[in-house]
C-alpha cells in the first residue's frame, strides 16, 4: 500500500513539472522528460505490465493539462511503458548507465508524440525538431535520470 501511494505521488509530481514548471529548469531550451523517467522506474523495478499501466496513468494526466490532444499522451505512456518492459530482461537494469542510456532512448520515442500532439508539428519540420530538441532534450533527460533514479528507486521501492 505504501509502495503504491509513493508511485502515485511520484507520477503526480513528474506530470506536475513536466507541465508547470518546466520553464524554470529548461537549459538552452532542452526539456527533460521527468515523466518518462518514473515510467522507466516502474517498467524497470516491477516489468512491463506495471510500466503500461504507469505509462497509461501518467499519459491521462498529461492530457488532462493538455486536453486539445487528448489521448495522445496516454498512448505515447503506454508505449513507453510496454518497450521499458521488453528492455527490462535485455540491459543490465541495476548498472546506472543502462538506465540512463534506455530512459535516453525511450524519451526520444516519447518526443515524438510531443511533436505531433502538443507542438503540432508537420513532418516536414521534424528532422529540425529532432537535432535541435530531441536529442539534446534525451541527453538532458539521460543526465538527471543518472543521478535521481537511485534515490527515486529507493525511495519508492526500498533498498535493494
């Protein structure tokens, strides 16, 4: 029960500063995606039915602060969710580096359902959207998930 109260308030809090406070701690523009990093926790710590589920669950909320695209960010979760847990049995989940180097690759997946959704992007502008935003925002993002991901996992999941 405690473990399910500290995900829920960890997701809460992901979406809260992916969407309202995420002006004050973009460098150069370059975004980090805390909501793909509490999907890969949880797909990384309890398998891929937990990181769809969280994916689903942090997606809805994201589309709650953007409802002109309603849908798309939980898709884009559940997406995440499901390749977290069929990396899962793939890396060396409990080396620091692999899991900064998937939540990488899974925040550049989740870029695109950004692009498409909330800055409605033609796909002629993407290739530019992607060197400019993307790649810097999935180094961004690899950086803090080095450094809070254990604390996060911890946290919410005990010691290991």
């Amino acid at each position: 029960m405690i473990k399910t109260v500290k995900i829920l308030w960890l997701i809460w809090l992901a979406v809260f500063l992916q969407s309202s406070m995420i002006n004050i701690i973009s460098p150069w523009g370059l975004i980090p995606n805390f909501m793909v990093m509490v999907i890969a926790l949880a797909g990384l710590k309890e398998g891929a039915s937990s990181g769809v589920w969280t994916g689903l669950l942090v997606g809805f909320l994201a589309d709650c602060y953007h409802p002109s695209t309603m849908g798309l960010f939980a898709f884009g979760g559940t997406v995440v969710g499901y390749l977290t847990g069929m990396a899962r049995d793939r890396i060396y989940r409990e080396q620091i580096i692999s899991q900064a180097a998937l939540t990488a690759a899974l925040a550049l997946a989740y870029q695109l359902f950004v692009f498409f959704g909330r800055d409605g992007g033609a796909l002629s502008s993407y290739p530019g959207y992607f060197i400019r935003f993307g790649l810097g925002g999935a180094v961004l993002t690899a950086l803090i998930a080095a450094l809070i991901l254990p604390a996060l996992e911890r946290w919410a999941y005990g010691k290991r």
